[in-house]
C-alpha cells in the first residue's frame, strides 16, 4: 500500500494541472480554442524543443537503443493485428473496427506519457521516452491511418501517409536531435537554452490543454459507455499486462522496460481523437474514451508504478 501511495503521490501533480484546466473549462473561462492553440503551441514548439534537448543526452553509440525500438514497435503492431480477431469474434461494424486500429495501440505517450516518466523517474530517462514517442508516431501515421484508409476504400493514398508523416514536427525533432548526436554537432549555447526555455514549459501547457478537453466533453446516455470501458481496461491494462510478463523475461535493462510498460499503458491520447474527426470514425467514442481513460490513469499509472518499482 506504501509504494502504491508513494506512486500516486508522484504523479498526483500531474493531474492536479489537469483539474485545473477542467475547472477552467467548467467555469467558462477557457473553450475549446484554447485547446487547439496550447495543442500546437506543443506539437509546434514545445515537445520538438523537449525531444531534441533529451536527445542531445544520448549515447553516441545509437545502436544500443534498437532493442527498445523493436519492443516498443513489435507492441504496437501486434496491439494492431489483435484488431482484426476482435473485431471478428464480437461482430463489431466496421466504423467501430477502424477505431480501433487507433484505440487500443496509440496512447498518449508525448503529452501525458512524457511528463509521467519524467516526474517518476527523473531527466534521465527522457532521451528514452523521446525514441518511445517517435515509434509510436511513426506507426500511427503509416501502418495504423493505412489500415484505417484500407478499410474506407479499396486504395492507400501513399502520399498522403507520407506527407503526414514528413510533417509531422515530434518525429522530424527526433531525426534532428539524432543527427546532432551522430555527427556529434556542438549546439552553441544560446540556442541550447532557448531549446531548454521551451522544453521547460510544455508539461504544464499539454496537460492544462488535456484538463480543458475533458471539461468540454458530454456525458452521454451510460449505455453508450460500455464500448469505452472495455476499449480503456484492454488498452491499459489487459495488453500492457501482457507485454510486461514478455518483457520481463528479456534482457532489456530495467529503466527501458520500466519506460516502455508505462508508455504502453497511458490512456488514448488527443491526436488519436484529432484523426478520427479527420478520417470520420466515431469520433464521440474516441472523446469519451479520452475522458474516461485520462481519469481512470489517475489509479491505473500508480498501480503499474507500483507494480514495476
């Protein structure tokens, strides 16, 4: 029960921003235009700013890290695959079934995910949660809009997946701050503490964004909520549970493992939500998911806290 507690009072702060930002929305004072504009305020400016300076810390020795990209990748394209006997078992309509190649795999490991690991296992663990991130959204804008596309039309728009993927700026900050390690570039300090003004800020930004969203969102009729449940104790749970007892019999070293369970356990996350308004999925289901995951991760994250420590 103490290291339960101990866990939950280490990201309690986390969720405190949270609170604040639904009390905010409640009171009227903050509306959905300040989710968009703190969202790319993040994708834009701050998270690009955090990637590279936790990148900068890596070894130059970038080869150490593919088993954590390997794990991380063979997670998310299994979670993916798992899509299609769930779906055949319970019957589910096909909308339903192209949600989910976004639902079940694609938690918020950048805005929450990052914050989390970095609250609970210091800086130095960043670097890692940096590559973490990236997987996950490099599959998300191929293999899982791909699958989603597949199954709207009898064609892939390569190029669009492509595009999405080539502008996307957390993915092209990884890239940059990989080079600037390989080549071993010397970042003149002015511009490492702009990096690092940036980097500092976007924690609270994201996660009083996240507390706006949820305040905006309505409760629905209940029965509508069963999918959600569901979805949410499969995705953070069940799967994530699944992939630690595979890990855990693995060599990867323990802050990786640690980092990458965790990760796989966060709640679905707003850009996930962003593409089912994009791509016309249930976008009402991936909203109430995102409200229900993110409060239910307030006991969840704790508890694989506890469970790895």
């Amino acid at each position: 029960m103490d290291a339960f507690l101990t866990a939950f009072e280490t990201v309690l702060p986390l969720f405190l921003v949270i609170f604040i930002g639904l009390l905010f929305s409640k009171s009227g004072a903050a509306n959905l235009h300040w989710v968009e504009i703190l969202n790319k305020y993040a994708l834009w400016i701050g998270f690009p700013a955090l990637v590279i300076v936790s990148l900068m810390q890596l070894q130059s020795e970038l080869g150490v890290y593919l088993p954590l990209i390997v794990a991380n990748s063979a997670y998310i394209i299994g979670t993916i695959l798992l899509v299609f006997p769930i779906t055949w078992i319970f019957r589910l309509p096909l909308k339903l079934k192209q949600s989910l190649f976004l639902i079940l795999p694609f938690g918020n490991v950048a805005y929450l995910g990052i914050p989390v690991l970095e609250n609970a296992y210091g800086e130095e663990i960043l670097p890692v949660a940096a590559i973490i991130a990236a997987v996950y959204v490099f599959w998300m804008l191929t293999l899982g809009l791909m699958l989603v596309e597949l199954h709207k039309t009898d064609s892939v728009h390569a190029g669009k997946l492509v595009k999405n993927l080539l502008k996307n700026p957390l993915l092209l900050s990884v890239f940059v701050g990989i080079a600037l390690v390989y080549f071993d570039v010397a970042v003149p300090v002015f511009a490492e503490k702009t990096l690092m003004f940036f980097s500092q800020s976007v924690t609270g930004v994201v996660l009083f964004s996240l507390g706006i969203f949820l305040g905006m969102q309505k409760r629905g009729n209940p029965r509508e909520w069963v999918y959600v449940i569901a979805f949410s104790f499969t995705a953070m749970i069940l799967l994530p549970a699944l992939f630690y007892f595979i890990l855990r019999n693995t060599s990867m070293p323990s802050d990786e493992l640690h980092a990458t369970v965790l990760e796989a356990a966060m709640p679905l996350g707003l850009t996930p939500y962003a593409l089912s308004v994009q791509y016309n999925l249930d976008s009402k289901l991936f909203a109430r998911t995102v409200v229900f995951a993110t409060l239910a991760s307030v006991l969840i994250l704790p508890l694989w806290l506890t469970i790895l420590s």
